[in-house]
C-alpha cells in the first residue's frame, strides 16, 4: 500500500512521516509473531488414553498440535495410550480414530498408516520400554522396589496421621545390585523407581515462559527422609505414563509438545527422565484450561460438550475447528471465520495458559459462514451437508411433529433430495445444524405450519385476500401450469419473478384501501403477516422464495385455511 503511494508521485512530510511508523508498527509486529513460529518442520504427536472419547478439552489440544505440524511443513503423529488396561473402554479407540478423521485432523503418522517409529500403540511397545529401565537399573539413576502395595499404604497412612509428607521412604534404594537382582530371579514382584535427583527443575515453557518448580517441599520431604521417586515401570511390567511417554516421544523424534496446564506439574518429572537419559527434551508449552460459562473446569462427562451429540445433531465438523481453535490462541487476522486451511496457514504459538471461558454463541456464528461456503463450493461436502439433514428432517418429523400432518417431502425427504436442497440451500445462513435447521424450517415439511406468533386476524384477512387474488392473476397463464409444483435443484427465475409481481400487488392493495378496522396495513407489517401465514412465523429464505420452493398450490392453500390466530386488536 506504502509503496504504491511513493510510487504516484509527491507525498507530503506529515504523511511519509505517518506511513513509516505505520510500516514500522507492522513490521514489528510481523517479527514478534514470526518468533512465535519455530524454525524448520516440528513433529508433534496427539496421545489420547481409550478410557474415555474426545472432549472439547483434548479436541483443542490435537488442533493446536496438528496446526503447527501443518504450519511448519512437519508431521503430526497419533499414539495411542493404552497401558492402563483395567480401565480401556472396549470400542473407544477406534471412536477416537473416527472423530479425529470426522474433522479432519488426519495424522502423517499412527494407528492405520504406520510410521518409520512405530508401533503406534504402547501395549505394542512393552519390550522398550523394558530394556530402557533396565538401562537406568544399571545407570543408578533407578532401581526397583518390592514393597507391596499393601505395606506402601500403610506406611503412608502412618506419615499422613502424623503430619509428615507420604513420599517414598527409598527403603529398596539401599539393596545391594546383587540382592535386587536374586530377588527378581526368585519371582517377586517389583516396581521400578527413579531416584530423583536433588536439583530444582527450571525450563522455559514456549507459552508460559520461565517455569521454576520450587524445591521446598522437596527438601523438607527429604529431611523427613522421603523422596518423589515415582514408579517407572509397575508389577505388572506396564509402563506408568510418566515414562511410557518419554521414551514414546524421544523415539519418535518429537520435536513439541503442546498439552494443557494440568500437565504442567509433571513436566519436571519428564524432564529428569530426559536428563537421567542424557536426550534432548522436545520444547513444552502448556494451554489453559477451558471452563464453563459459570467459571467451573470443563468436564468430559458434561453431555452440554459431547463430541458425539454435536456430530449427531449435524454440527459442521470446520465450524467446531474454527471455533475450537479460538480459545487461547492470538491470531492477527481480520475475521475470527477461518477454514482449516486458513488455520493451518496462519497458526502459529502466540498462544496463552490463561483459563479461556467457552461460551458456544461463537460457535453458533460461526456455524452459518462455513454452511454457506459448502454450498458455494458445492461437490461432496454440500452432499455431505444435504445427507445429514434429510436424516434430521426425518428425525425431527417423527419425534417433534409426531401429531401433525405431513407433506410427502417430511414423511420421506430422502425420496425429494432435489427439494430438500433448495431449502437448504435457500437458507444456508440461518444453519448453526442440521438438526436446528430441520426444527427452524419445519414449515416446509409440515402440511401447515406450526404457528409461533399472534396476529391480527382482520389484518391477516386482508392479507390473505390481496395475495390470493394477486396469485391468481400472476398465474392465470396456462402456459405455466407445469411450472407450478415445488420447484427443482435450481432457482426458478421465472416462478419467483411471478411471485415477486404478485407480493407487490397484493402490498399495493392492502397500503392503499383502508381495511376493515380503518387502519392502513404497512408494507413492513403486510410481510410480517404473511411470514407468520406461510412459515408460523419462524425465520428463513426471502417470502418470495419461500413461495417459490412451495409451489403455488401449497401457497394459496396456507393463505386459503384460516389458523386460529389470536385477534390482538381491541
């Protein structure tokens, strides 16, 4: 812009003064937004456990994961985390597949298409994680443990009564490597323990900045004689998840990991397990929690949040990304609306570990934009689109209009696709989802519509009257007699020019005669009345296109039938 305005000639002082802080605010800006995007391809991962399904929560932390693998040209990994056996739940890992491709998180590497580093499952990779315990065993950096889990309860119910810390007491820290070993060889069970080390943790967290955990209570611990040596690898040969997913990450070459601030108190635990390895830790950074409106933590069982009721009631998979995407995330663009594409383009780590409220009112402004552009785009996510919402018509008709007559086209929409797509798309900017949608335009399916205002039945009369005959003019034409049923896929030009010409009569005539009550029916009010006669009153397309997708018999039929209108003039 700058340099175009150079380029046309004179400029005065005050205004080349003004368009060089100008450049110079932006370019500032760029350089500290540029430094927020790491150098050269990232490999990130997204490890959920089976014992649940995805959750606005563990969504927003696969995306910002997924997009600055994108944004970098890198690779976005899936790892599933399944050692904690006892609570898989049967069928959650391939629900979790399923919603991650649902939209359209598609990982490079991972369960389905493999990987130079995988098995992608931790129950697949237990002789690893194995020969690495071993291999701090002998280091001296860990050393197993045989106290029962039993006599570990008691002992921590002892300290806790006497107001002491309930770490451990490094009781099988002091055995000999010759007793360690006879012991295993004899059969008994035993945990592996790291000895952790007595130095304060310190790292910078790529969003948080600075983190120093405080040795205090480590060092009043270990006067007491305890100590945080957590448990490696447990009785039953599994890795815990503290060291599954450090060894995971280091032979798999993550580079990032973002992950939310509840995971932040662990981090130093990860870290000496990177030290006592001597590899390179990847860089962390750690997201705030998302809350409820009321300031509470966000719960996966809360079913206001549930993945699958929003994938149910046909919720727009890039509506939810975009959406997603916004909590906790700085971006410089214009508009909060953004395909993935855009995101994967414009993300990067101006990210924040502040607690972000979500409030689903974005959502629902959000959700019309991309409905609109599936119907620009048309092909297989338009399809997609119309697909869901004749199984919500069908839906909705069967369990909310169960008492109420039905057209063809609500007893069977999927036999009508081509009318059902002209709603649709008539009306895109009223979606938020298919279900909503199909509730909003029951007017459409219904044989009459389902009344949601009160008007003045004498107005309403009037009304009626005047577009009636103005129809019946518009159409007295035989030659258009087979354009009359609902119209096709596409917009009939022709019927809406005759409705047009019929509304604009039928206004003239009823602004211009006094009605019955001797007050003058205003054009805005003449359209609020015959809104409410062909819909109930509910929003949706123009009048005139409403009528258009109708087709006249079902028209003059809505304006022929007298409804039991509430008559609100005195």
């Amino acid at each position: 812009m700058s340099t175009q305005l150079f380029n046309a000639g004179y400029i005065c002082r005050h205004c080349r003064t003004r368009i060089a802080r100008q450049n110079h605010r932006f370019a500032s800006s760029e350089a500290r937004r540029r430094a927020t995007i790491p150098d050269g391809p990232v490999r990130t991962r997204f490890a959920p456990s089976p014992t649940g399904y995805l959750h606005f929560g563990s969504i927003r932390t696969a995306l910002f994961n997924y997009l600055i693998a994108k944004r970098t040209n890198g690779k976005f990994l899936l790892r599933i985390e399944d050692t904690d056996q006892k609570r898989t739940i049967q069928g959650a890992e391939e629900r979790i597949l399923n919603d991650l491709r649902w939209l359209g998180l598609r990982w490079d590497e991972g369960p389905e298409v493999g990987g130079p580093y995988g098995p992608y499952r931790q129950s697949e990779r237990s002789a690893l994680y194995k020969a690495h315990s071993e291999e701090l065993i002998e280091s001296g950096h860990a050393y197993r443990c045989f106290c029962s889990a039993e006599t570990l309860q008691k002992k921590g119910q002892q300290r806790s009564q006497s107001g002491l810390a309930t770490m451990y007491d490094r009781t099988c820290y002091h055995l000999s490597a010759e007793e360690s070993k006879a012991r295993v060889a004899y059969g008994e069970k035993y945990t592996v323990r790291l000895r952790a080390p007595e130095k304060p943790v310190a790292y910078n967290d790529i969003v948080g900045g600075p983190y120093i955990m405080s040795e205090m209570a480590a060092r009043r611990a270990a006067a007491q004689g305890v100590y945080d040596d957590f448990i490696l690898i447990k009785q039953d040969g599994l890795p815990t998840y503290h060291f599954a997913n450090v060894v995971d990450d280091h032979h798999m070459k993550i580079t990032h990991v973002i992950r939310g601030v509840e995971w932040q108190i662990s981090t130093p635990k990860h870290l000496n397990l990177y030290d006592a390895f001597g590899w390179v830790a990847p860089s962390f950074g750690h997201i705030g929690l998302l809350l409820n409106e009321d300031g509470t933590k966000m719960s996966k069982r809360d079913k206001t949040f549930d993945l699958h009721m929003f994938k149910k009631d046909g919720v727009l998979p890039e509506a939810l990304i975009n959406f997603l995407a916004l909590f906790g995330w700085s971006h410089a663009q214009r508009s909060d609306y953004m395909s993935l594409k855009d995101l994967e383009h414009n993300f990067d780590l101006n990210l924040s570990n502040t607690n972000p409220t979500v409030s689903l009112a974005k959502l629902w402004f959000l959700a019309p934009k991309h409905a609109m552009k599936r119907v620009e785009n048309g092909g297989e996510a338009l399809d997609e689109m119309l697909d869901n919402f004749c199984s919500a018509v069908q839906t909705v008709m069967a369990e909310e209009f169960a008492e109420r007559e039905k057209l063809e086209e609500g007893l069977n929409p999927s036999a009508h696709r081509g009318y059902v797509k002209r709603v649709l798309i008539a009306d895109a900017k009223n979606y938020v989802s298919a279900v909503d949608f199909a509730r909003t335009h029951s007017y459409f399916f219904l044989k009459s519509p389902v009344i949601s205002e009160t008007i003045a039945e004498r107005k309403a009369k009037a009304v009626r009257e005047a577009l009636c005959s103005s129809l019946n003019s518009a159409f007295r034409d035989g030659s258009v007699d087979k354009r009359l049923l609902p119209a096709p896929d596409e917009t009939n030009e022709y019927l809406q020019d005759l409705y047009s010409k019929a509304t604009d009569d039928a206004i003239k005539a009823v602004t211009q005669t006094q009605s019955e009550t001797g007050e003058r029916i205003k054009k805005k009010e003449f359209w609020q009345i015959l809104r409410v006669l062909l819909t109930g009153g509910q929003k949706g397309p123009s009048l005139v296109e409403t009528m258009e997708i109708l087709g006249l018999e079902r028209v003059i039929e809505r304006l022929s039938s007298q409804p039991n209108y509430e008559d609100n003039v005195s």
